[in-house]
C-alpha cells in the first residue's frame, strides 16, 4: 500500500487533464498511485488515458452520476492510506512539493496547505486558517485539492455526499472536523494551483450551494441554519456589489447602507452580536 493516492476527476477537459497529468507525473516523489475518474467524456480525454498509461495506476471512463460519484469511486479504486484530489486543470505548484509535504502525512487525519488562486484578472495566495471551529465552516471550508485526507476517515464518513450538486466537500470537512473530531494539521505551504472557474466558485450557483449549505445545517446542525442563510445573503450582497465598480467612494456608501439596513431591519439581530 501507497502512503499516496491521487484522483483526477474528468469529463471533457481534455486540456485540463493533461495539465494535471503532467503536473502529477514530474514530481520528484515517485510512489504516488495515480487514479483517474473519466465521466465518458466525447472530447481527447480517452486518448490522454492511453497515452499515460505507464503512469496511471487505475483509470476508467464511463457515464457517473455527477461529481461526488465519479470522487466516490476514486476513493473505492484507492488504496492509499491519505488520498488528494486533483481535479482536471488543477496543477500542484511546483515539481517538488509532495516531496515536500510527504513527511507531514503521518498521524493526523487530514493535512492541509494553501492555494494560489489564478482568477482571469489575478493571482493570490488563499491562506486557510490552523484552528478549525464550527464558526469556521460557517464562513469557509478546506480546499480539496490542498488537502491530503485520510482514506479511513473518508469511509468512517460515508465518502461523499451524492445528494449534493456543489456542497458535499465542504460537508464532509465539516462533519469530520466538527462530528468525528479528526485530527487535522495545516501546513503553510502552496500545495496546488487552481483555476477559479469551478461550479462552486460561479455566481449563477449562489443560490444552489446556499440552499445545499441549508440543507446540510437542518439536517445535521438544526440551530444554526437560519443565521447562516442570513449571513451568506449579506456576504453575496457584499461581494456581487465588488464585482459591479472597483470604486471606493460607490463601496463606502454601498457598505454604509448595508450597515444601515442591519441595524434597523433584517439583519439586525446579526449586529448585536
């Protein structure tokens, strides 16, 4: 058995995947069992398969039922004893970096590091934080392709939620963390580079992933969905707004009237905490 697997998901990026190939198979640290999860995809990704073979592991292309199936049967065709999901386009950030991080994969459940963000316009560091809390989640989660976690800790976990279109990542670091108490270490280093185009990451799919997040919170967390609902509204409001102007002046008076509103109306009881 491996101390590493690593599941590249595809369907139709056939570009993306052989970046992340490439990025995989020129690491310095060799004895990565590499697994690649094809949704049957009609573009080059096939033949991308057959090209790597000597360095894939396992790969299969056929039809999934969506995302966390096709991470599912990565993690059962696994057998590594901490897997990494690196899903087509995403890159590790340079060639030594598992070499790197290797020595911190022992007795922690997951193992985590940073990200570089490349957006259209930009490039930036996204720093995650060392202490992990319930209040944490509510704001945030753990990047899945900087985060090495515990092939045992997943199936203790049930794997990935199917159910779920966008969240059933960042409800698995949650229960993890917050409902079975996993031993997590951050390490601060770049892990990967990820392209910020992802389902999750798209506007169109706010509304989606807050009523997902919801549903997550009433069923396991009852207490704390509305406050989320209302505190995730307030953030897209703040966020949709940022992308509209760069300009200060705009924004101040923009933020000045949110402040207003939460006082007096809707959002009041979130400022008097």
């Amino acid at each position: 058995m491996k101390l590493l697997s690593i599941i590249t998901i595809n369907y139709n990026d056939a570009a993306g995947l052989e970046a992340t190939i490439a990025s995989v198979i020129s690491q310095t640290y060799r004895e990565v069992e590499f697994i690649v999860i094809d949704g049957g995809s009609a573009d080059e990704s096939k033949t991308l398969l057959e090209k790597y073979q000597q360095d894939i592991a396992y790969s299969v292309s056929e039809k999934d039922k969506g995302i966390y199936n096709a991470m599912n049967k990565g993690i059962d065709a696994a057998t590594g004893k901490y897997l990494l999901f690196l899903n087509s386009g995403d890159v590790l950030s340079n060639n030594t970096v598992l070499e790197t991080i290797v020595p911190s994969l022992q007795d922690a459940d997951i193992v985590y590091g940073d990200l570089l963000i490349k957006e259209p316009a930009k490039e930036w560091v996204k720093h995650y934080n060392e202490r992990l809390t319930f209040e944490y989640f509510m704001r945030d989660t753990l990047p899945h392709q900087g985060s090495f976690i515990s092939r045992d800790l997943l199936i203790k976990a049930g794997k990935y939620d199917e159910g779920l279109k966008i969240v059933a990542d960042w409800k698995f670091f949650l229960d993890a963390v917050c409902r079975y108490e996993a031993a997590t270490k951050y390490v601060p280093l770049v892990i990967t580079v990820y392209d910020y185009t992802g389902i999750s990451s798209r506007p169109e799919y706010f509304e989606v992933q807050l009523a997902e997040k919801k549903k997550v919170l009433l069923s396991g967390y009852p207490l704390h969905a509305d406050s989320y609902s209302e505190l995730e509204e307030l953030r897209y409001l703040k966020r949709h707004f940022e992308d509209l102007t760069k300009n200060f002046f705009v924004r101040k008076i923009f933020a000045l009237q949110l402040k207003s509103r939460a006082i007096s109306g809707k959002f009041k009881k979130l400022f008097k905490k």
